[in-house]
C-alpha cells in the first residue's frame, strides 16, 4: 500500500506538472494568464481519472464525482470569460512584472496552482487505491454533502449571471435567492463539495491524513484568494456592499441580520 500511494502520488504529481507547463505555453501565445483558471477544474478530473486508471482500481465514485464538478466548473468559466480581457489579478502582476512576467507566471501563477490542486486531490489520489470500504458510513454523508455543494455552486453562479444580464443591475448588489443567506454561495458550494469528496474518500481508504486538501481549499476560498481577495474589490466597486456586508453572512448560510429581502436598487 505505501509503495502504490507513492506511486499515484508521483504519477499525479507528474500529470499535473505536464498540464500546467502546457497551459503556461498556451498563455504566452494568448498574452492571456487567465487560462489557468478555465482548467481549474479540468485538472481535478484528469488526477482522478489518472489515478484510478493506473491502478486499476474499481472506486469509480470519486472520478465521477469529480467529473461533474469539474466539467460544470470549467464550462461555466468558459462561458463567463469567452471574449472577455485577460483578469485583472493578473494584468496587475502583468504591469508590475512587466517582461519578466512570463518567467514569474510560470512560478508565481501555474507552479503555485499546480501545487495547490496536487494537495487539494490528495484525497481523489489515496481513495483511488482502496480495494475495499473502511468507513462505509461516511459514503451517504459525503456524496449528500457534495450534492448540497454542487447546487449551491450551480444556483449560486446562475443567479449571479442572471442578475448581470440585467443592465438596470449595474452597480448593484444582488441579495435575493441564495446570496441572500450567503454573500458567496459559489464559495460556500465547492467548500462543501471538497469536504464531501474527502467523507467518499474517507469512506474507502480511511486515510484521515488527507484532511489537508479540503483544509487548504477552505484556507483559500475563506481566507486567501476567495472572500478576502474578491471583497476588497467589491467594497471599492459598490458603495452599498458595505450594507449587504453588515446584514448577510460572509460564508456560511444563514439567515440575514436586518430586513431587507429585495435586491439594493
């Protein structure tokens, strides 16, 4: 068991260094850093497809599982983005870079993410190689966990993109469905999709020391490139998310602390 989880663990090591080192050659021809982000997810799903395939395991759930989050994810990116100008998290490490910026991207931007997702699919890497349950009764809790991920992220983003398409929404906040009870539902969601991954992957390999991908997702959603990052825009963008701030939880769904249930005009 150890010498085969090794072995999974170099092999998508390996696979993910492959994808990224494309995906960076692909940005130097697009001057355009934010492809990284369209193959977020896709790069979920080649780690556990990869993984169970050279192991030949018959633990398809965590594979499937992923597959439909990683594919909504990366679709949805794509549409959002398509035609749209490079993101300006990385224009702004663009102009301040200047010509090195191809050469500190491939660190600063592809390593680092490559790095991030080998951890995050810890979890899709040691579940790969279980022959048997060990936990079996986390396997309900952990796919209804991701289920309750998957809509919030789904619904979260539809909303979202519905509410801008609505040129009379210009400037404004959206506080009705889901960004209601959450100021991100889309966070919130793949939060909990992570964590449901870990319970399924838990349920078959009992390695608990995986922990560590779901706990550094939530450290980036909640703490780092997430809500920190996103509200300090949006808090210069939007005079009224200070009010939305003040009444709606950041992260954690619950109900709002004053009364309006309408969207700020």
């Amino acid at each position: 068991m150890p010498e085969q989880l090794t072995y999974v663990l170099i092999n998508s090591a390996t696979v993910i260094s492959g994808l990224m080192f494309t995906i960076w050659l692909i940005s130097l021809i697009l001057k355009d850093a934010s492809v990284v982000d369209l193959i977020w997810g896709l790069g979920f799903v080649l780690v556990a497809w990869t993984s169970v395939l050279t192991t030949q395991s018959n633990n398809w759930i965590l594979p499937l599982l992923t597959t439909v989050w990683g594919l909504r994810l990366s679709g949805y990116l794509a549409w959002r983005n398509y035609g749209q100008s490079e993101d300006y998290r990385y224009r702004a490490m663009r102009d301040h870079h200047g010509k090195s910026f191809p050469l500190v991207s491939i660190v600063t931007v592809f390593g680092l993410q490559g790095l991030i997702m080998w951890i995050v699919s810890l979890p899709l890497q040691a579940g790969a190689i279980a022959t048997n349950y060990v936990w079996k009764w986390l396997l309900i809790p952990g796919v209804v966990l991701w289920a309750i991920g998957l809509c919030f992220e789904t619904l979260g983003d539809w909303q979202l993109a519905r509410f801008k398409a609505n040129r009379n929404n210009s400037g404004a906040v959206l506080d009705s469905g889901l960004w209601r009870y959450t100021r991100h539902p889309n966070y919130f969601g793949d939060f909990a999709v992570w964590w449901g991954v870990y319970f399924v992957a838990m349920a078959h390999s009992g390695a608990w020391w995986t922990v560590i991908g779901p706990i550094v997702m939530s450290v980036f959603l909640m703490r780092v490139s997430g809500v920190t990052l996103l509200e300090k825009s949006l808090t210069k963008t939007k005079p009224q998310y200070a009010d939305y701030i003040a009444r709606t939880n950041a992260f954690f769904p619950g109900p709002p602390r004053s009364a309006s249930a309408d969207a700020v005009k």
